[in-house]
C-alpha cells in the first residue's frame, strides 16, 4: 500500500472547445503551473471536458421529444427534450421518484440521467457521457507520455451519487494504465484471519481524492495524483462494472 499520496490540481485549463486537442490544453496547463511530471503520475480528468472535446453535447432545442417523454416529463417535472436525451443514452430506466432519473447507461453505469448534465456547458446545451471512455483515456495517455516521456495513468472520473450515502463522489468510468482494483482475497489480517471478500477499488479512490482539489466551481478539471506508482498496469475502467448476477440491487 502507499504510505504518502500527493494531490495537485493543474491550474489554468481554458474552456474546452469540440474538436480541441485535450493532451496539448493539458500539457500546456502542466507547463504554466511550472511543475513536473514524473514516472508513475496519475492524470484525473474530468469528463465534462473529454465529452466536450469529443464533441458529446446535444443542443436541446434540436432534439423532438418522444410520446413516451413528453409523459415522464409531465409526470416528474422535467423537461421533455432532456428526458428524450437520456432515454437515448439509457438500456433501461432502474427507477424513477422525486423528480430523479436513475437509469443503466449504455456503457453499464448506473447513474442519475444516464450521465447526460447541463452544468458547466451553455444554456439550451447538455453533454453525455463519452462514447467509449476508456479508448478516450488510452488516447489521452499516449499522447500524455509522448509529450512527457514517462509511463503515466489516465483516469476520467466523473460525479456519482451512492445509495445509503449523502453526498457525491468522483468514480472512474474510464482509465489506462492503471490497474483498478487491488484484491486482498487470500491475505491475512493482523489477527492472522484470512480475507475472503476484500478488494479495494483504488481508481476510484484516487478519482475522488483528485476531486478534493478539483472542485466542482474552480475551473480545474484535471488533477496529478503522486504516490500511486505501485498499481500502474493494465486494466479499463469497464472492469469496475459489477456483473448484474452477482449484483444484489438489480
């Protein structure tokens, strides 16, 4: 386990354009904050600026909502075009009460709106989910190390809400080079017992760690996260997906 972690935002990330090269704005933003980059560093960005980089946005007034929502609309007081968005991006609706949409994403996330948000981007526009977000990380860093010459992580996170629990956190949904989960099974504890169940999501918990100097209002969404060198390796985001047979809330 790492004994010390180190956590710091990139300072000075412009608003982010479709079509605009995120490992060029990226590095950029690294140069200016006049920090290095070592060997073992894990990039946390954001997925608001890779949906929006990839182009993910969707003007509400060009979207004609279906029968279908325009009557979930009018029964949860929503409006039908963004209804109609996330119908688009969902397998299926897992539930629907007090105005909150919970819904399976194409990808197999499990998330208010199927991931579709009107925050931070212009009004009248809502940005989705990145199509493929764990090609999105490989991209990222490919292009991440050709610029800096060192074997990094890329982890795109984004914002979920977790049953049984008040408050928000920053999880994985997408990664490269990082090897997401640390399983404990078969590994003694202090009184000699031997874990059976334990396997630590570690991408996640770097994901949320980075949000604490992110923030959701400063204008950061990228974050370097020092200290996690150790579970560098394979691995993809879609190996945080639980099976839905082994899931007991589906």
């Amino acid at each position: 386990m790492a004994s010390e972690l180190c956590v710091v935002a990139v300072p000075g990330i412009p608003e982010v354009t479709p079509g605009e090269d995120l490992v060029t704005v990226i590095s950029e933003g690294v140069a200016r904050s006049t920090r290095t980059i070592e060997a073992g560093d894990v990039f946390v960005i954001a997925q608001k600026i890779v949906s929006k980089a990839e182009g993910a946005l969707v003007r509400l007034s060009d979207v004609l909502p279906s029968d279908l929502a325009s009557r979930l609309a009018t029964a949860h007081g929503k409006d039908p075009a963004v209804v109609e968005v996330v119908l688009r991006q969902s397998r299926r609706i897992v539930r629907m009460d007090r105005d909150v949409i919970i819904s399976e994403t194409l990808h197999g996330f499990v998330c208010a709106n199927a991931g579709v948000d009107a925050s931070n981007v212009p009004s009248g526009f809502v940005t989705l989910l990145p199509r493929d977000p764990d090609q999105s990380a490989t991209r990222l860093r490919n292009g991440l190390m050709a610029r800096f010459g060192f074997p990094i992580a890329v982890i795109i996170s984004d914002t979920f809400g977790r049953p049984w629990r008040e408050g928000v956190v920053n999880v994985a949904i997408g990664l490269a080079g990082l090897q997401p989960l640390l399983d404990c099974r078969g590994t003694r504890d202090i009184h000699g017992r031997t874990l059976h169940s334990t396997v630590i999501n570690v991408a996640d918990e770097l994901a949320s760690a980075a949000e604490l100097v992110m923030g959701k209002t400063a204008h950061t969404p990228v974050a370097v996260v020092r200290g996690a060198a150790e579970w560098l390796g394979p691995g993809t985001g879609a190996m945080l997906l639980r099976p839905a047979a082994t899931d007991l809330f589906r």
